[in-house]
C-alpha cells in the first residue's frame, strides 16, 4: 500500500491482480485535525483485507488482513463500527456445503493487529448467495464490555439482507437478524421470491429508534419495505417477544419508472433517502441516475422528491449511492470509453477519480455533515476499483478525500440530523406539551405557561449531538426560562422584548440511551416559556468535549458569524471570530441567492472582524423585510449567518 498526496486530495492504492475488487467504508468514532472522524476500510482480495484512520483519513495504518476460517472461500465483506471504535466485519464463507457460512469478527484490541474474535453462523443460509448488505444497531449499555463471550448488552445486533436460493428454481429475498451474543440467526424471513437466476440487489440501512429500511429491485421497479412500528433488537433475544410485523404492501420508490436496478438506501435522521440506476426521463434508454426520499415515522411511507441527479451524455451511469440530502456518488461511462467515478454536491457535480487511463467502478462512499460553529463544508470519503486500461494490467482499490463547500451559501443551512418544525396551528408530532402557537412577523413561536416539552426520536446512542434552540420574545415584557435535556438543566437565559437568540450545546449521552431524546423549556419568569422556528439536533462524529458541557448563546459565543440585534429594524452588526485567518470579505445575499451588497470589513481592537450593514443594497436602496444571509470569506474559509429583517 502506498499513500500519496495530490494537493488537498489524498488517495490510497493497494495493488493485486484479483480482478475486480469490492469493499466498504465507515466512518466511526473518532477524532482528527481536519475531517473530526475515524474512517474505516474493509475489502474483498483473496482474503479480507481492513485499514483504518484516526485522523479523518489523511494517515493510514498499515493493512491488516481479517483471519480467516478455513477453508478459505471469503467474499463480500460488509463493514460497521461499535461504539467504541472497533470495526464489525461481516463476510460470506461459501466452503462450508451445503450452506453457506456467515462469519462476524471483531477487532477487539487495535495494539494487536491479529487480535480478531470471531463468531460464525453455519447452517441456516441456504445455498446460491449472491448478494447481501448489513447494518450495525446498538444495544442496551453502550458501555459493555469488550471480553469475548461475556454476556452483557453492549454488543450490537446485525441486520441483514440478501438474495438466496432457497430451493430448485427459486430464489428469495431473505432479512437476517444476527445476535452478536449467539451462535445462531436469531431471525430470518422471506420478503419476496422470484424465479432462479435472479438477484434482488437489496440494499438495507438502519434508523435508531428502531426501523430498518430495504430498497430492492423486483419486476424493473425498485421497491422499499420497513416495519410498521419499531422492532427493538431485545425483542429478537427474547424468545417470546414479538416479531416484526412488515407493511403489507410494498411501496414502489421508483414512481412507476420501467427498467430500475442497483438501488442503495440510506437512513439520514428522519429521512431516507434511496438512489439507483433507471432510464432517461423519455424512457427510451437505460443508464441515468435517480434518487427519492421518504420521511422516517407517519404511516404508510410515503416516497417523494423524485430527482434525476445526473442526465448522463453516455446514457450508461451506474451503481449509485446516495448520502443524506445533499450527496450522491456513482461510475459515470465517460466519450473516451472508460468508466469514472462521479459524485453530486448539491448543485455541483465532481470527477472524483479523474484518471482517464484506468477504469473506475463500483465506488463506496461515507459523508459527514458539518456541526456548528463549522464552516459549512461537506467532507466525502469515496473508494472505489480501478483497473489500468492496456498492458501492464492491474488493479487497484483507490479512496479519496474530498471536501466540498457550497458556492454561494445563501438559502443554504447545515444539514441536520433531526429537526423538529415549530410553532404552526398544528403542533409538530415531536411536541408533547404545549399551550399553542404565536405568530409575530417573520417568527413564528410555541409558548407554554409553565412547560414546553419535546421528544425527538432517530437518535443514534453511539454518536454525539450538538442541540440548537432559536428563541424569540415577541411580547412587552420578558421572559426568563430554562432548557432542560433528559431532565438535566443545560441553560438558562433571559430574553429582553423584541430579543432574538440561539443556544448550543453538546448532549449528555445519558440523555438519549434509548435513541430518544426529551426536551423541555421551564418557565421562571415573564409570560410563557417559548421556542422559535425550530430545535435542530446536528450529528457530532468526533469525540472532543465534556457531555453535558455548558451552552453558549449569541453574541457572547463560539457560533463562527453572529448578528447583532436579530431580527434587526434598521441596522445590524456581523461578528466573526478573532481566530479567521486571512484577508476576509463580507457580503450579503437575499433569501433567493441574490447579492444585496459587499460589505466593508474591519478588525475591532480585540482581534475579531465586524462588518456593519444599514440595511440597504448596493444602490442605497433600503430592502424589504424578510431572511437575508451575511457570507463572510478569506482564503480557502467562509462561513455564514442568518439574520431577520422586520
């Protein structure tokens, strides 16, 4: 293996002669100087082959093969990481006739690199697998021990989906339920069947709180089927417990659309989100690029957004996947014959392997989101085959490390893990406790005289949350209210009339053990206890920081751009950080992605830079009330705040 670096681009080769190659990549806990995330690598030579990184993938340790258990016949390895950071590598052994062999191993101790604990699954597969997916949920204390064979809770539970011959002429899409604790699949059952030779191509992803999600081909439409209520894994251990009750009707993603294959499905907080090769919008050839979402939750699913991410020139784009709202990656056949891996930023579309002398398929890709106070940057970590086009011949897994930044930050928001919309007619499903709902202007409320109360599910027990609250004291007198998380105080504060504010802080993980969170906002004093807009909870990957660690509010905070007053009347005031390096620039948008005005920038005596907007536009025309963004930018940084006009 060898690593090189190609300005702010990273790649990883590790060269064979195997043909193609396929594998997987996770990113886990973790912390590093640039990405914040451990990124882990698992792939299929003539042996399992993992590598890791602890510093969001720009340094490697050396390759470590997964022993096997012979015979040998390993393939199609699938990859997750615990809580504490050790991978989970599920591969197929095909040795053991007549069944095939499911093998889980573990990484228990980093210092060793031949320190894997296995655990095989014989017997129970059937014959002829093809293809499958898994997925890691945790359970119980996310703290259990790491002894092999001690039976505590900590241990995660796989689930899993795959193709498989389960008689002469017939084949079946099977789920899988395996216990980490046992030595046996707990749970297997048939989803669909179809004649022999076919391959259902199931994609399968998971939601904490606790649903799975499949996306599978079956008739050249692409189909998606989950639970009608949570199926927590303690009921699989239980004997007695219930089972999953599946919807009864499938529901169809691919809105009707003939000649649909290669699905992959991906659960981002309350949404899922699948992506999968169909045909051009006139339906007269095969090879573009789709994608859809549902929301996680109301029953039935209802599957929307139909998007056509790339209409390729070639008509031969393939095996996509598709990350939260914002990211889809896939092998695009390029009009000099070979294949290239490309990858979907919002707007932007970006050669990710940009070699024209190899052919780059099958790509793997795992994205983080930023946190505030970050700048609103996307990191992607993509690996992919790639086989040299013409003598000598060779292969090669290539991964890369790509960060994108939106061009214009106007509209845009960080992506958030789960949010809950407030202060309608109709409460949002996540409020428990409300009095009603107040309107003023441009900002909309939920009060309670004396409690708020808020239950966010989707919560993933082994991660980090950063929680923001937007209040707003729309009355004549103030209020002074208190945050509470899983019945802890986070933070209290006081809100003048007419005052704007957000709070931030890191959650407890006591306080969302179960994968729900509960929020509440106490009234001490003033009219009612309030929330604005939203409660947003941001993904936190890395592991910096103090659970529980005290909030911060605007001004006086981290938050990278602040406003000052918020919603303002006539003028306002833009705040950044002293530690902004570079020269910086400051301009404003409208909420359409207009420019309004550049603004002129200065350093206050303390370091920080400000910029001061009177609320008009270039020409010295005073602009309408309504959401307007101030993008403050110098060198390879920008960042950016919203800000309310009255």
């Amino acid at each position: 293996m060898y690593i090189s670096q190609i300005g702010s681009k990273l790649r990883v080769q590790i060269h064979d002669f195997s043909g193609k190659l396929s594998g997987m990549v996770r990113l886990g806990p973790g912390a590093g100087p640039t990405a914040q995330t451990a990124v882990n690598i698992v792939w299929d030579e003539f042996l399992i082959e993992y590598t890791r990184s602890t510093d969001g993938g720009w340094n490697w340790i050396p390759v470590v093969t997964v022993p096997p258990i012979p015979p040998v016949i390993d393939r199609m390895p699938s990859l997750n990481v615990t809580p504490d950071g050790h991978p989970w590598v599920l591969k197929w052994d095909a040795s053991s006739a007549p069944d095939e062999c499911a093998i889980l191993s573990v990484w228990r101790d980093f210092s060793s690199p031949g320190n894997w604990f296995h655990r095989p699954y014989f017997g129970s597969l059937g014959s002829g697998l093809t293809t499958m997916a898994s997925v890691v949920s945790t359970t119980g204390d996310e703290q259990g021990s790491e002894q092999p064979g001690q039976q505590d809770q900590g241990e995660p539970m796989v689930y899993a989906v795959a193709t498989v011959q389960t008689s002469p002429g017939v084949r079946e899409l099977c789920f899988y339920a395996f216990d980490t604790l046992a030595d046996s699949v707990y749970y297997q059952t048939s989803l669909a069947s179809a004649d022999a030779g076919y391959d259902f191509q199931a994609s399968i992803d998971y939601t904490p709180g606790d649903y799975v999600h499949i996306a599978y081909r079956d008739g050249g439409w692409i189909w998606y089927r989950t639970w009608h209520y949570p199926v927590t894994p303690e009921m699989f251990r239980d004997p007695q417990g219930p089972r999953p009750e599946w919807d009864a009707v499938p529901r169809v993603v691919s809105a009707g659309m003939p000649r649909n294959q290669h699905p992959s499905i991906d659960a981002d907080g309350e949404w899922v989100y699948c992506a999968w090769q169909g045909p051009t919008p006139n339906l007269l050839h095969d090879g573009e690029i789709w994608r859809a979402q549902c929301p996680v939750g109301p029953w039935p699913p209802a599957w929307g957004g139909l998007q056509l991410v790339y209409e390729s020139p070639e008509q031969v784009s393939d095996c996509p996947q598709c990350h939260g709202i914002a990211t889809t990656t896939w092998q695009e056949r390029m009009s000099t014959g070979e294949n290239q891996v490309l990858a979907r930023f919002g707007l932007d579309v970006d050669n990710i392997s940009q070699d024209a002398r190899y052919d780059n398929t099958c790509p793997q890709a795992a994205v983080r989101y930023p946190v505030p106070p970050e700048p609103l940057q996307i990191w992607c970590h993509t690996l992919w085959s790639q086989a040299r086009i013409g003598p000598p011949y060779d292969d090669s897994i290539h991964y890369r490390l790509q960060c994108w930044a939106p061009r214009d930050l106007a509209g845009m928001e960080y992506p958030t893990y789960v949010r809950a919309v407030l202060g309608k007619q109709e409460r949002s499903r996540y409020c428990l406790q409300r009095d009603g709902c107040r309107n003023y202007g441009d900002v909309a409320v939920d009060y309670a005289h004396s409690r708020l109360v808020y239950e966010l599910p989707y919560i993933n027990p082994t991660n980090r949350y950063v929680a923001e609250w937007v209040v707003y004291n729309g009355e004549s007198l103030s209020i002074t209210q208190r945050v509470e998380v899983g019945g802890a105080t986070m933070a209290r504060m006081t809100l003048r009339p007419g005052a704007c504010d957000t709070l931030r802080a890191v959650l407890p993980r006591a306080a969302y053990r179960n994968t729900k969170v509960r929020v509440e906002l106490v009234r001490e004093a003033g009219p009612f206890a309030c929330l604005a807009g939203s409660l947003k909870l941001y993904e936190k990957l890395d592991e910096g920081g103090r659970d529980g660690s005290q909030a911060w509010s605007r001004p006086g905070g981290p938050p990278t751009v602040m406003a000052s007053p918020n919603p303002f009347v006539s003028s306002c005031v833009f705040y950044c950080p002293a530690n902004a390096p570079g020269a910086t620039t400051a301009s404003v948008y409208d909420a359409g992605g207009r420019l309004v005005r550049s603004l002129a920038v200065c350093r206050n005596g303390v370091g920080s830079f400000r910029a001061d907007w009177d609320g008009a536009d270039g020409s010295g025309t005073s602009v309408p009330t309504g959401i307007y963004y101030c993008k403050f930018a110098g060198g390879d940084w920008s960042s950016c705040a919203k800000v309310v006009r009255q």
